[in-house]
C-alpha cells in the first residue's frame, strides 16, 4: 500500500481527521502526521503520535530530528499528501507559495500529489478571494475536494463542510496511481443489488452493498482506467471523480440495456452486480391490499436475463469478462460451472455465507480457464479488489 502524508489545519472539522487517518491504516496505508499550530488547539499532537507511532510535525525547529530535516523528510517520504481539513488560510498560503511554518513548508516542498479538502463556513467557502486561490491551487495540479452541503459549526445548514471520512479516503484512494497500466482503458463495472418492483411499495431485491464494486471503481482509476459504473440497490457513497461516469439503475433489465450500450466500446467488463434472478410476472399498479380472510398470497415469477452470459456472447477478441459467483454452498464446483457455462474470461468465486454482504471483508477465489485457482485470503475488500486488477492485467495481456 501507499505511505501517506495528513496534514491538519486550524478548523473545528480537524477532530474528522482522526477519523481519515484511521480509516487509511485499515486500508493498509502507513500515515504520517503534520499539524499547525492552530490544528494542535482543537485536537491534541499526543493523539497523533499514539496512533501513527512516530513523531508529528509540528516545528521546523522540532529538536527530534537533528540527524534530517523534518519537514523535508516528510515530503520525500510521501506518496500523497492530503490536507484536511483545509482552511481559507492554508489554502491562501498554498495558492501564494508561503512556506511559513513547518506544515506549509513540507507542502511546498512536496512533489508527490496533493489532495486538499476545504472545510469552512459557507461565507468564507464562496468569499471570490477563495475561489482565485481554490483555482490555482487546482491549475497548479492539486486535487480538492467540494465540501458538502450540511449542518455547519454555526448551526445551520450550507455548503461548507467536510465530506465524511469515507469519502475522502475513497478520493484517496482513486488518486493514488500505482501505474499507468491500464491508461486509455474502459472497464464498464455493475455493482449493487437490482430491484423488481411487486407493486408501488414493493420490491424484490437482495442483501448486496455494492461495497466490491465500488472497491473495483477505485482499484481501476488507481491504475489509469477510464470508468464506468453501472449500479443499482447500494449502500456506499458514490463519489464523483475524474475519469468516472456513473449511471443508475434499478432493474436486471434496465442493468441488461445499458451495459450492452456501454460495454460495446469497452475493454474489460466486471460484473459484481448482485442481479435478482428473477422478477414478477405481472406488476400491480396499486398497492396489494391484504384481503381479510386470506392468509397467503401467491407471487408469480418469471426468469431475468442473464446480463453476464449475454454480454459474454457479443465479446470481441482482447475483451475481456469477469463475473463474481456468490454461492452459500459447493463454492468452486459451482464457480467452475458458471465460468464454463457463461463464456467468462474470469469468475470470482464468493461464498456469502461468510458475513460478506456489507461486511468491508472478503474471501475470494480467482477462477480461470488455464491458471490454478488463486484463493485469496479474508481481507479487506479494497485489498482484494487491487489483487483481481491485477489478475485481469495479466490477463489481458495473453
């Protein structure tokens, strides 16, 4: 995984970054830690320190690096750095070149990527001065993110604040390029549940989160990919980023029309979708009424297309098909089948038994027509999603 950099400014949303900073050492990422000193009045340097292992940068003075100099080993030592929160201040001092204390004077000398992530209140957010130094920051290359509408410090709701945790490690995640293998590249990703609708207020649909797809978005971007992501039912924040379409859907038929649009011109199709098998025949326009006197209802349904095996049948030469097999018994027997049987250049095979629906873990085995299985073991989903890139790359290179 990557070693990243936080630095924490001044504003009442810095308590947040405890919480980025956890979320990135789950996924795996080593993070270091730089704060101002207004940052060091709403959160504690110990705090820090005790959760990273390592000193904090605080001083360019800071008498525990008198072998290197602080600030500078920091930036050399960062595949990333991210700002968060960032205020008006730092902001301004970023868009000016002023290096004035030992975090701005890291930040210049970084020449990794930067993320920014301004959090303040909505005044200061749309104050023109800002939005000149929010446009250089981003014509001088740096990543920032939009702050989200919601409840602000002053006890109201505007456009200001910080972006939840998730989100911002999410964004994260997807600018921390690896390679640029998969450059010019499009992989077209379902992810989520599909919904068929019963009568207005019922649906039939299933337990998936779209936790895995969304995972495989990220794993994709983070070597070049362009990315479009077909989703239905899910439980994640989709998160807007550069090289990302996203199109929304509900049914297994809706699922079926717009992959076959968007895989036509793709490279690589990954179908992590968890798509309902089948559907009602017939949909009530009206809500169904309990009748007094009956006590069961008969539902008749009829078969959903199968999305993968379709799609699979129009592949051309160098595209290629991955499918996940969501099974709760004989998980490779049935994988095999479905690989064999579909026309999938690749089956993911995932036993849901195992507390994986919403769960950010995973277990997963690789099926391929000419390699062994690879079993990867439980870990987190992001983890696995990184691994299968890797697989498809090798893969698409036959």
């Amino acid at each position: 995984m990557s070693k990243i950099a936080i630095y924490i400014s001044g504003g009442i949303a810095a308590y947040k970054s405890i919480l980025v900073l956890r979320e990135l050492q789950k996924q795996g990422h080593e993070v270091r830690v730089g704060m101002t000193a207004n940052a060091q009045k709403f959160v504690g340097v110990q705090t820090f320190a005790a959760l990273t292992h390592t000193t904090v940068l605080t001083d360019l003075w800071d008498n525990d690096h008198q072998t290197e100099i602080g600030h500078l080993e920091l930036a050399q030592w960062c595949d990333l750095a991210l700002v968060v929160p960032a205020t008006a201040n730092i902001i301004a001092k970023l868009a000016n070149g002023i290096a004035d204390d030992a975090v701005t004077t890291a930040l210049i000398a970084t020449d990794k990527p930067i993320i920014v992530v301004p959090a303040m209140n909505n005044k200061m957010w749309h104050n023109a001065a800002l939005q000149r130094n929010i446009k250089q920051l981003i014509d001088d290359g740096m990543q920032v993110m939009t702050p989200e509408t919601g409840y602000l410090a002053e006890g109201y709701q505007a456009q200001g604040r910080l972006p939840e945790p998730d989100k911002i490690v999410q964004f994260v995640n997807a600018n921390l390029h690896c390679d640029s293998s998969l450059v010019g590249k499009k992989v077209v990703i379902t992810a989520g549940a599909t919904l068929e609708k019963i009568d207005p207020v019922r649906y039939i649909s299933n337990f998936s989160s779209g936790k895995m797809g969304w995972a495989m978005v990220q794993a994709f971007l983070q070597r070049g990919a362009d990315v479009t992501l077909i989703y239905g039912k899910v439980s994640v924040n989709i998160v807007p980023f550069a090289r990302l379409t996203t199109i929304h859907v509900a049914s297994a038929q809706e699922m079926l029309t717009v992959a076959e649009h968007e895989f036509s011109d793709a490279d690589i199709l990954v179908m992590t979708a968890a798509v309902a098998d089948f559907r009602p025949k017939n949909y009530c326009p009206q809500k169904i009424k309990k009748v007094t006197g009956n006590d069961s209802y008969q539902l008749e349904l009829v078969k959903n297309p199968d999305i993968l095996y379709t799609l699979a049948q129009s592949k051309k030469a160098k595209q290629v098909v991955v499918g996940f097999a969501a099974e709760t018994n004989n998980l490779l027997a049935n994988a095999h089948t479905k690989l064999s049987n579909k026309g999938a250049d690749m089956i993911i095979a995932n036993d849901v038994s195992q507390d994986v629906f919403g769960s950010d873990l995973n277990e997963v085995t690789i099926i391929t027509k000419d390699d062994p299985d690879v079993k990867l073991p439980r870990m987190n989903k992001q983890e696995i999603a990184e691994s299968i890139v890797n697989h498809i790359i090798k893969l698409n290179s036959k």
